[in-house]
C-alpha cells in the first residue's frame, strides 16, 4: 500500500505539543534554569553551575529529610499493603454487600488530602480531639505537638486510613477477575487456605499489586498537602518530609536555586525508584 | 469404587424462589453403580454441571441426598467425599512447574517422596507431558493446560469417583481420540466411578457403558447407546442422539392407526385414543425409512439428496412435513416423488413428548 507523504499531519499534533510543553516541559526547563542560577530580589540572575546541586546532595538538612522520607514510604508500605490485600480478602465477591463495601473503601479517596489532614489535626488533638482525649484518658501522655513519636504514629495512621483504600480497591479488582473454577479447582485438588492464596491468589494479583506499590510508593514520596496541615513538619523537624522540606526553602526562604536543585534530584530519585521497582518486577514475571 | 446414588437430588442456584422452573436440575433420584463408566448427555444448560458439581460436593442442593455407598455425604466437603474432577477450562497453577502441578493433589493429601514421584511420572507419560514435566505450566497452549487439568484429576489413584465435565472441548479433534481411548482404557484398569459430561453424543457413545440423557434440568432417559438409538424414551432423546436425529411428526392416533399429513397409516400395536388436550406424535428414524421402488407408500416430494460417506440423506416432504431418510450409498432415487414406507417395529408413538408403549 502506497503511504501519502504531507508534512502537514505535522498540524495534527501540535495541540498536544503545546499541552505537554505548558504543562510539563516549560515548568520543568524553568527549574532546570534555576537550578544552575544565583538570584537576587527575583529577577537579577547569575550562572552558578552545579553549586547548588553539590551544596544540596552535601547538605545534611537534606540527607535528613532523605532518611525521614524512606522511613516513612517504607512503613506506609509495609502497613498498607498487607492490610489492604487482607481486607480485599475478606470482602465478598458477590451479593449486595459488594457495592456497601466499594463504597465505603472509596470513601477515605474521596477526602480532599487538606481536609484529610484538617481531620486528624481535630481527631488527633490531645486536649479535645476524640483520639487524643481518649489515648490521654486511658493512661497514655499523648501529644503529638510536642513529641515526636506521637506525630509520626499520628502521621502514619493517617495515611493508612487514607490509602489503604486504594490498595484494597486495587487487589479486589485483582481478585474478582479470577475465575470460579480456580477455586473448584483447589477445592477438589484439596488445596489449604494458605495453598489457595499462594498459588491462584498471590498469582493473579501480582499485576495489580505492583501498580499499588508503584502509586503509594510515588505518592507517598511527593506527600505534602496531609502532613503539612497536620503537623507543618514538627514538632521541630521531626515530621519534615522531602517535600516539606523542599517547599520551605523555595517559599519560606525564596532560595529558588537551592530549591530547583533539590527539586531535580528528588524527582530524579523519584522516577529511578519507580524505574527500578518496575523493571525488577515486571523481569521476575517474564522469567516465571 | 463407590456406588453413588442420588435421593430425590434437586438444585436451584436461588434459595428464595421454589417454583418448579427456577431449578437448575429438578427432583431427580440415580444410581451409579460402583465402577460404571457414565456418559451425561444433554445440551448446554440442562443442569449437567450442577448435578456433577452436587455429585463433588462443590455446591450442596437445595434438596435431596447424595450417599456414597450408602452413607450420607449431602453435607460433606468436596475434600471430605475424595473425589476427582476435571473441569471443561483448563485450571494450571501458573507459578507452579508442570511437575508441581501434577503432584499438587497429592502433596495436599501428605503424600511425599516416592509415592509423589511414581504416580506423577506415570500419569505425565499417559498424557505424554513427560517432556514438559521441568518447566513453568505457564503459557502453554490450551491443550497442554487442558491436559494438566486432566492429569490433576486422575493422579490420585484412590478418589471415590472421577468426574469429567467436558474436558475434551478445548482440545483438537486428533488429540481428543486418543485422550478418550486413553480414559477408556484407564477405566479398564483402575475401575474408578467415572462419570463424564458432555454434549457431544459420540463422545458420549464411544466412552460410557451407560448413558443418562438430561433435557431442561431432569433425566429423560438412562440406558446402553442401542437403547438410546432404539427406544428414546422422549421424543428429545430421539432427536439428540443419532445423527440425523429421530422425525418426530405431529399424529393423530386412533387405535392402531394414526393420521400423519392426511394420510392414514397403521400401527403395530394398540394405542387406544389419548386425549384431544395432549400432544401426540409419531416418531421414526430415518434409517428405519425405505423409498419404496414401486412408487407406494406415503408420497413424498424429493427436495434435496446430501451424500455423506456411507449412505445418502435425502430430505423429504411429506405435504408440510420435513423428514429425512437415510438410504443406502449405491441406491437410484427417483427424481422428483417417490414413495416411503415406516419399518412397523420401528414406529414410535409420544404422548406430550414421553413414549408410549401400547398393547398388542
């Protein structure tokens, strides 16, 4: 078949061109400009190089926030996970229970993410906040103003009642698409409980699940809006998370340099993660 | 070896609604006896399934019992009454090797070393997935999936009862002769219960000793193939099972004549006269029909002639009534109209589709 040659299908595209650059590449290459910049009052601007690229990836502000920032991804992830795959499991495959259940789980999704925080800032508030009065009425000194700990089980509890939905809703997807002669199956080759899960379970929701993992892990990367609402980042820095962080640099501080520069490596960590995650899951299932 | 016999067995997929035509498989009460190799024959959606899922213990009925060699197992699990299997989609556990699949049932019942290694080994070489033993059961083709369905199903060597619900579909014709022979020849040696499902009648014919036809969720008819070719019980069972199926004519019958298409043709037996309410028909095979060569008989226009190997089909028109004879290879037909003729012996009568036996 003969192909017609008109550059003008170039015209076709160009819509989306102009969407992508405004949307992305522009506000990208805006940072990119920064990050090699010194500026002054805003608008005088002089070439810096990699300094602020050097001064951030040596900064012990920075591998501070770093450190908080996996330890928090790492807990959401082994909390959330688990608990929403075992949620998945108990919820029905069938009947009128099924929609009553959808429903609830999307709830917590449905939650602007600053009302969320606004939320858990009440609940969690010890001298009249429903979780507070109740933890300091059985005994415990809570106060996750001022501790630390308590900011971060506060925070953590936060975000699993947030999004373990979402992993939930993910994995039942995974698990209704199996069909009903899997299980016949299992049940007439006298399959275990734990044998049905590891061999047709697991199996079928190794897709969905990684997807899961893939969204809380960048997700809860670039979480800003709940933590910021609920504690700012303290008590002190405590609860200072990489984007937190990042944001009071660049608006706290107007250090828009430092602030691109580290803008880039944590989205550069953020797509290698992801890159890596992918690629090492999606090989294993090529090679099972 | 066990004998199955199923106790006024009834079945609806809707535990609220009781009315007759809601159930999936009506009140139905069998016997398998211990050993049997069955056939349940029927179209899709007469309740074939349900009743071999009652039999595994997958669902439990709504009414009814199971006993296996007399004791109760209505209320069992599918694990507690060992049973086997085979579905009509192939189940593999894809993360598994083919080997680990085979050995799964028995793995799950304690059995290790050895005694796993021996069944396995002689049940992948039946099923010649001997070479295929070391690698993931992951994308094979439908065959080898189906076949490691099977294999699944007949590795335990001491089920109750082996149940096949149509696993030959997904498999090519080629490959289904020899698997069937294989379970046939199988049956011969371990004399396991095994009962086979299927809608395709010389599946059912060359495998079953016995054959239970099912129509609209109950049994219509059980017996040997001849008694299915020869007598069908149910003017369904004519027409399921031959091929072509039975003529079923709609008939007046007066005593020992019946009036088909206007014209008036005796019977051999005495039917008396059912009533004017009811149905009657008047069966016959169209390899009990013979073109008379000298024009007598029923007139018939000739429409078309399809040869078909062994023996010619013509389809014939007896005023509005289609029939199809069977007539031998070399035999010269007349052009245009012809007459036939019934084989008496051969003419069945049928009261609201059941047959009806009549008096001499």
């Amino acid at each position: 078949m003969d192909k017609i040659a008109d550059n003008r299908a170039w015209f076709m595209v160009l819509p989306v061109l102009v969407l992508v650059a405004f949307n992305a590449v522009i506000p990208l290459m805006t940072v990119v400009n920064y990050s090699v910049q010194e500026s002054f009052a805003g608008n005088v601007f002089f070439f810096e190089g990699s300094k602020w690229f050097e001064q951030v990836l040596h900064s012990d502000r920075f591998h501070a926030a770093l450190l908080r920032q996996f330890v928090f991804t790492g807990t959401i992830l082994a909390i959330e996970i688990p608990l929403g795959v075992v949620i998945a499991l108990t919820m029905p495959r069938r009947g009128p229970w099924v929609s009553v259940c959808l429903v609830l789980m999307a709830l917590p999704l449905l939650i602007p993410w600053n009302v969320v925080g606004a939320i858990w800032n009440i609940f969690a508030l010890p001298d009249f906040g429903l979780l507070g009065r109740l933890l300091n009425g059985i005994g415990l000194h809570y106060n996750f103003t001022r501790q630390a700990s308590d900011a971060w089980l506060t925070l953590v509890l936060m975000d699993v009642w947030h999004w373990t939905s979402l992993v939930v809703l993910l994995a039942y997807a995974g698990l209704v698409a199996i069909p009903d002669a899997y299980y016949q199956a299992a049940k007439i080759d006298g399959a275990s409980r734990w044998a049905v899960f590891r061999y047709i379970q697991l199996p079928k929701m190794r897709r969905v699940l990684t997807i899961a993992v893939l969204l809380r892990l960048m997700d809860s990367f670039t979480i800003y809006t709940e933590p910021f609402v609920l504690t700012g980042g303290g008590p002190g820095n405590a609860t200072t998370l990489l984007s937190i962080d990042l944001v009071k640099i660049a608006l706290g501080q107007f250090d828009l340099g430092p602030a691109a520069a580290m803008s880039l490596v944590y989205f550069l960590m953020v797509l290698a993660m992801s890159w890596v995650f992918y690629t090492v899951m999606t090989q294993g299932e090529a090679r099972t | 070896m066990t004998r199955i016999d199923l106790v006024d067995l009834a079945h609806s997929y809707n535990p609220q609604t009781q009315s007759a035509g809601e159930y999936a498989l009506k009140k139905t009460s069998l016997t398998f006896a211990a050993g049997g190799a069955y056939a349940l024959l029927g179209p899709s959606g007469c309740g074939k399934t349900t009743l071999l899922n009652l039999m595994s213990g997958l669902l439990t009925p709504t009414e009814g019992a199971i006993l296996f060699d007399g004791v109760d197992v209505t209320l069992r699990t599918t694990e507690q009454r060992n049973i086997a299997q085979v579905f009509q989609f192939p189940v593999v556990y894809d993360t598994m090797s083919v080997y680990d699949n085979l050995a799964f049932p028995l793995r799950n019942r304690g059995l290790r070393g050895a005694a796993v290694d021996l069944r396995v080994r002689e049940i992948a070489a039946m099923l010649d997935l001997t070479p295929t033993l070391a690698r993931k059961a992951k994308g094979l083709t439908a065959d080898s999936k189906q076949k490691i369905s099977l294999g699944r199903g007949l590795v335990r060597a001491d089920v109750s009862a082996m149940l096949f619900d149509e696993p030959l579909t997904v498999i090519d014709p080629h490959l289904k002769w020899q698997l069937r022979s294989q379970l046939k020849q199988l049956h011969a040696q371990v004399a396991t219960t095994m009962i086979y499902v299927t809608h395709d009648q010389t599946e059912a014919l060359t495998f079953a000793e016995k054959v239970i036809v099912m129509y609209d969720g109950a049994v219509v008819q059980i017996g040997t193939p001849e008694e299915l070719f020869e007598h069908p019980n149910h003017t369904f069972v004519g027409y399921f099972i031959g091929s072509p199926g039975m003529n079923v004519l709609p008939a007046t019958i007066n005593g020992k004549t019946a009036v088909v298409g206007g014209h008036t043709i005796s019977l051999p037996r005495f039917y008396g006269k059912p009533l004017a309410s009811t149905r009657t028909e008047l069966g016959i095979r169209p390899e009990f029909i013979r073109i008379s060569e000298n024009g007598k008989g029923l007139p018939v226009r000739i429409k078309r002639v399809d040869d078909v190997g062994r023996y010619k089909l013509a389809r014939v028109a007896l005023g509005p009534l289609a029939l199809n004879v069977m007539v031998g290879e070399d035999a010269r037909l007349p052009a245009d109209s012809a007459g036939i003729v019934f084989e008496p012996g051969r003419l069945h009568v049928y009261v609201d589709g059941h047959l009806v036996e009549g008096s001499a």
